[in-house]
C-alpha cells in the first residue's frame, strides 16, 4: 500500500509540476511467447500461425524488376486470382491511358444503386511494389462490394522513379478525372503506403486549389516514413513486417535523398485542414497502428471528421488477407458503409 501510494504521488506530482519530465530511458520488456489470438476467425488465425518471423530479409532488391520479383513471384497466378475475383464479384475490368498515367478501371456489371459516384484507387507496396495487376486486390475487392466504378491508378515507383513521380502521377489522374467528372461525388482510398499516397494526394490538392475528395479511405497509412510512433516499437515482433532492413530500405529508395519526415513524404508531418470525411482502419498488432492513430489525432485536432476501425488482432493489413475470412468480409464492409453514406 505504502508503495503505491508513493508510486501514484511520484505521478500526480510530476504531471502537475510544468517542465518536469519523466526520464527518457528505454523500458526493458522480457522476452515472452505471443499467442495467435482466439478472438480472431479460425481462418485468420490459420493465417497468422503460418506467418513469417518478423525479421528483414537477408538481402532487399535494388531495382523494379527486383521488387516486382519479391512482391509478385507468379505473376500468371495473380492474374489468375484477379480474373476469377472479377467473375466471383460480376465486374468488368479495362486498362487505359488517363492523363499520361497507366489504369485499370473496374466496372460493376449492373447498374449502381446509387449512380454518379467514382472511386480512385492507389495500390500499397511501400513505394515500390504492387506494380500492374499486383495491386489491384484492393481495388477489386472495394469496387466489388461498394458497387463502385473504381479507377485504380498503375503509378511510377521508386528506384526507378523515386518521389514525387508516384505523386505526380496520382495527382494527374486526380486532376484529369475531377474535371471530367464535375457532378460526380469522388471518393479515394487505399492501404499501407497506398493510404499514405490518399493522404498525401489530399494535401496536394486542398494546396494547389485542385478539386478535393468528397472522402478518403486510408488503411494502415504509411503516413510516417521513420521509425517514429510507438507501434514501432510495441509491435515490432508482434507483425511480420518489419521496418530496419526492410521498409526503411524502401524509404530511402523512395525519398532518393530527402528527409524521411519531410511531410510530402510523410503526410502525418503536413496540414489537414480542410480534409474531407476520412476513414482510417489498423489493428492492434499493426506495426503502423501509431501511423494510423496520429493521423486521426491530427484530423480531429483540426477539426475534421475522421473515423478510425482498429480490428482486434489483425497485423498490418491483413483485412486483405483474402475473401475466405471473415475479417476480409467485415473490413470491406465497413469501407463500403462509410463511402455510400460519405458519397451519397
């Protein structure tokens, strides 16, 4: 009793005392055995017991053939599974040229409930995978169950074509298609740094007068590029994706020379004033779930409309896990609520 009492006065009386800080050393955490969760679908914890361990690869690509090598090694099966997910789902898909800019659009077959609605996709990859139809998982599955024409953006990547190609292009698909779409209701999403991209693109926007999303999805943003936020650190071993030697080669290849938080990079450092109704997903055991909770701090710090979903047990994006669990089911439709009320 006497220890707490001191432990709680320490506390009280360090909070009340302006300048005084607690001392900025590391918190020693014992080395232990994490558990799949039981609180997830039996399908999902199938997945999450057969996941990698949560370290780098011994080596990264240094090319886009590289990085298309590491993120689609069977090209001829991902094209497969897009093929039978757009009969599964009954939409048409069609590659055009828009504003200089390689894309798919995804058409449902029938009419839209709603019409005069559009979505604009940007694929995840950190950067520097998900090029063609590896990217477009996300955009199938969102066009799918909104019932949505969906436009999903095939932008530049880094090495290559590091910042701001993916951003130029991005913002000259936006542009394009705001001005042939004037009484269209235009809604953009996308996960990992295909939701910092949605983030960034906003920005842009709401700076340069463009024309601005009437709402944003963005999932598990990649809105800070560094190593900075708690889950970071917390999750580190707890999700199979892994910042040093791994994302933060990424990075470097992305921001070719610039300060990782430099806010054109890392949208969570820039303005949201302005924004429209966003919507943000993450999970408890998501390396970026800090990524995604300071975004929805600094949405509702000015004064925005922001809705954040953190999923229980679910590691970076794995929402997207795939269309047999049922945490795929609920993700998506928690999209698709918020854009057919965000667009209507």
């Amino acid at each position: 009793m006497i220890l707490r009492r001191w432990v709680v006065g320490v506390l009280v009386a360090t909070m009340a005392v302006p300048g005084v800080a607690l001392p900025d050393t590391a918190r020693h955490v014992p080395a232990y055995d994490l558990p799949t969760p039981s609180t997830v679908s039996p399908e999902l914890q199938a997945r999450m017991a057969n996941a990698p361990p949560s370290a780098a690869p011994p080596a990264m690509p240094a090319t886009n053939a590289g990085w298309a090598r590491f993120f689609d090694p069977d090209p001829a099966a991902t094209q497969a599974r897009i093929a039978r997910l757009l009969a599964t789902y009954r939409l048409a898909m069609a590659e055009e040229t828009i504003a200089g800019v390689h894309c798919y659009r995804i058409t449902p077959s029938e009419r839209p409930a709603q019409p005069g609605r559009l979505l604009v996709h940007l694929h995840g990859g950190a950067h520097v995978g998900g090029a063609g139809q590896s990217g477009l998982l996300e955009a199938v599955l969102v066009a799918g169950t909104a019932r949505i024409e969906t436009v999903s953006v095939d932008y530049r990547m880094a090495p290559s074509h590091p910042f701001p190609a993916a951003m130029d292009d991005a913002t000259a698909v936006w542009t394009w298609l705001g001005q042939r779409y004037p009484a269209y209701r235009l809604g953009v999403f996308g996960t990992s740094s295909g939701g910092g991209m949605v983030l960034a693109l906003t920005q842009r926007a709401i700076a340069a007068g463009l024309r601005v999303p009437d709402a944003i999805m963005a999932g598990t943003p990649w809105s800070d590029l560094s190593e900075t936020g708690d889950s970071y650190f917390t999750n580190r071993y707890a999700d199979p994706i892994v910042y040093q030697g791994m994302l933060s080669v990424a990075a470097a290849q992305y921001a070719d020379g610039l300060d990782l938080k430099d806010s054109r990079l890392s949208p969570v450092y820039g303005s949201f004033a302005g924004f429209p109704p966003t919507l943000l997903l993450a999970g408890t055991r998501d390396i970026f779930l800090s990524n995604t909770v300071r975004v929805d701090r600094k949405l509702r710090d000015a004064g925005r409309r922001s809705e954040l979903i953190v999923y229980e047990g679910q590691s970076h994006s794995a929402y997207l896990a795939g269309v047999e669990a049922p945490e795929t089911a609920t993700a998506l439709n928690d999209i698709s609520t918020f854009f057919a009320e965000a667009l209507k």
